[in-house]
C-alpha cells in the first residue's frame, strides 16, 4: 500500500505540484502499525487533482479535497488551505488555499497526526511530532482550548487516539478538554457515536472509558451508566449497558441485538430455551455483562440437541399428514411444544419418535 501512494504522490509531482502523505498512515507507519486510510496533502488545487487524475471525484462535504481510488484503495487528496471561522464549533465557514505545507499542517488537530513523507518515503516533521510519539503523548498543534473550541470533535478524536495507541494526553489538553467538553451537547449523536464505537472495540477499550470518566465526558455525552462498565467485549456489550437507543442512532441489526441483549440479562444463559430462541452471541454478551464463564456458555450451546427449526428431524408435511388436518395456526403450537421437549431431552429428535408423540397428544 506504501508503495502505491508513492506512487500517486509522484504522479502529482510530475505535473510540478508538491504533494506528501500527511497524518494518521504516516504516524501509523512509524508505529509499524497496519492503516488503510491514506490521506495526501497538495498544493494542486481540486481541479488540477481532476485533471492529473479523471476518475476522481468530490466528498459529498466539500472540503477542498479529492478522492482517488488506485487498485482499490482510496486517496484523499486535500489541497494546502487555510480554514476560517469556524461554524457550530464544527467546521470551518470558509477555506482559503495556500502554497505552503507549514501553514496547511497548522490547522490540523495534533502533532502526531501533522507527520508527512514525500515521494522518497523520507518522514518530514515541522511541528514535533515524532517526539510526541516517542513520549507517547497526545498534543494540540497550538493552544488546546482553542483547536477544541474551533471543533469539538477533536475532543472525542483525543481520547479515542490515546485508547487505541496508549498514550497518555498532555496536562493542556486534559485542560483544554475541560473547559470546552460542553461543547459535546452540540455535536450529533451520529459523530458521537461513531468515535465511542471505535472506543469500545478497541483492545485497549477500558483505558478508554476510565479517560471519558476521568474527564467527566460521560455527563456530556449522556452516557449515565458508564461507570457500570466493567469490561467490554463488543461495541453492542457496551451500548447494551448504557441504554441510550432513545438518543443515540443505531442500525436496525444493532438495535435488536441490544434490545435481546436486556432481554436475555435476566435469564439464564446456560438454559437451553435461552440459548436456542437468542443464540450464542446474544447470551454470550449478556453473559460478558453479568461476569459468567462464556466458555461454559458457548459448551452449553454446542451441546444443544438442535440449534435451530431446521435441524428438527420432521417437516409441517409429516405433523398434517399424521394428524390427518390441512395446515394452520395450531402448527406453531405444536412446534413450540416439540422444540421445547427436545431441547430439554424429554423427546429424541428422531421422526419416528416425534410423530409418535404429536399424535398420541394432538390426534383428535
């Protein structure tokens, strides 16, 4: 993949712009880390980025970028700019492009992410980044409260860089955080949640909730029952613990994994009926949540004498034929009664026992 946006950045320098790969690929890199989001930094404005590059095509926010798909990788491609007065305390109200890398890597976010490489793969550090990485340190380019104020999402970028990284946030940007975190009540839940899901699955994912309570970001963010996390196996352990679906968006798989989640919490996992009607994902969650053994839970499930309708050994076809009746409602009744019995061991799963037993109980 390096040697691939090599290669685009010397495309771009063979038309007479400058052009280097700039931020999280580059620090990443450094860290002998795996990233697939490469994004380059020009002067070329967008248009001249169309004309080097005809199958490039607009984000749908206009930022003055490019994207640029090569072998199937994606390229954003951003030109040097300048951002001015920033709106919602989100984004910018008006870029203006410049002709200078100094100035472009000013207006970003943090020295670890502000690290470029040219086309000779030689890193190019102006703002101190590399020394910041070797610390293991989180640091605003410039004054913190005022890179926070200018984009709040900044604050939730922090926290979720130092989870998955481990690395600490300098005193000014625990400061900075502080005195802007109430910013957080205007941001969407949709740009909320989605820096919280790359929280909550990452390895480090606990460091990550002690940094949000630390800071007191729970209370802007909504989250009253994130102290109650103890451990987090999956996004969907966490949410189900907080219980914020009423503000938060979720799609529908998540919300009806959730929503069974609560459900089978009060259950008991290792019960036959529990695991078959909510399955193995769903108990081990919520036995994630309650502290049970979830090896025990996942023997319990793959003990199961069925896993699923399909895996009885009759079809509706047999039942009507047996009890000599014309499909209806009373199959759902029947088949409850025999996935039940055989769950529990009380009937084998062999066709000849189970039409022996539906219709010695049902055969008018």
């Amino acid at each position: 993949m390096l040697q691939l946006a090599l290669k685009v950045l010397k495309e771009i320098n063979s038309h007479g712009y400058e052009a280097y790969i700039v931020g999280g690929f580059v620090r990443d890199r450094i860290l002998n880390i795996e990233s697939k989001d490469i994004d380059i930094a020009t002067n070329a404005t967008p248009k001249q980025i169309k004309e080097i590059f005809d199958d490039g095509f607009l984000p749908t926010e206009d930022y003055g970028s490019v994207r640029v798909i090569k072998n199937g990788v994606l390229f954003e491609i951003t030109t040097f700019r300048r951002e001015i007065n920033y709106v919602d305390h989100r984004r910018p109200d008006k870029i203006l492009y410049v002709n200078d890398l100094y100035e472009d890597l000013l207006r970003r976010d943090f020295t670890i992410n502000a690290l470029c490489m040219d086309e000779d793969g030689n890193i190019i550090d102006l703002l101190g980044g590399r020394i910041d990485l070797d610390n293991k340190i989180i640091k605003t380019i410039g004054n913190a409260e005022e890179r926070f104020e200018e984009d709040c999402l900044r604050i939730l970028r922090a926290v979720r860089i130092a989870t998955s990284l481990n690395f600490k946030l300098d005193e000014s940007v625990i400061e900075g955080i502080k005195k802007t975190k109430h910013l957080l009540r205007k941001l969407s839940y949709y740009r909320k949640k989605s820096e919280l899901d790359r929280i909550f699955v990452s390895n480090n994912n606990m460091y990550g909730v002690k940094l949000l309570l630390d800071l007191g970001l729970d209370v802007e963010l909504e989250l009253d029952r994130l102290k109650d996390i103890k451990h987090i196996d999956s996004s969907i352990t966490a949410w189900s613990i907080l219980n914020v679906t009423d503000k938060y968006p979720f799609s529908s798989n998540e919300l009806e994994l959730i929503k069974n989640v609560n459900k089978v919490l009060s259950l008991n996992n290792f019960d036959p009926m529990a695991l078959y009607k909510y399955g193995l994902y769903v108990n081990s969650i919520a036995g994630d949540i309650k502290g049970l053994n979830k090896k025990e839970i996942t023997e319990s499930y793959a003990a199961l004498t069925i896993h699923s309708k399909s895996d009885l050994a009759i079809e509706c076809s047999d039942i009507t034929k047996a009890l000599d009746k014309k499909p209806d409602k009373y199959l759902s009744d029947i088949y409850d009664d025999i996935i039940y019995n055989i769950l529990y061991r009380k009937l084998a799963n062999n066709k000849e026992d189970i039409l022996k037993y539906v219709v010695e109980k049902y055969k008018d």
